[in-house]
C-alpha cells in the first residue's frame, strides 16, 4: 500500500497514527512509502482493506530509515 491509500483509510494523519499506537509527527516522516512492517500492521488491521504491496517496500525499521537517510 501506499502512503496514500493508507491516509485516504483513515482520513488523517492522526487516526492513521492511533491505529498503529503512533504520534502524528511520526506518520508525517514516512515520506510517500510506509515502513514495511507497518504495512503489515495495517493489513490486519484493516481486515484486509489495505494490502501489503511488496513492490513498494519502505524500510523495515527506523534504524534501516535512517541508514536511508
């Protein structure tokens, strides 16, 4: 899934981040690619309405995040 698709599920940054136990500011450093494992929080989540895409792999963890960086 993408950033968008996640976004446009919830409607905001903030309910984005309260499904996934994270502040706002956290979300809004994500960039266009959510981190993979929160993907696949997000499928369970959502039941499958959001699907993990493999092709849109973010990193895997903050500590790959800022090696990125």
């Amino acid at each position: 899934m993408t950033y968008d698709e996640a976004l446009r599920h919830f409607g905001t940054q903030e309910r984005l981040g309260a499904a996934l136990g994270l502040k706002q500011p956290a979300i809004s450093a994500w960039g266009k690619v959510l981190p993979t494992h929160y993907q696949y929080q997000l499928e369970i989540i959502t039941a499958g309405a959001l699907r993990v895409d493999e092709s849109l792999r973010g990193p895997r963890n903050s500590i790959e995040q800022e090696q990125r960086a």
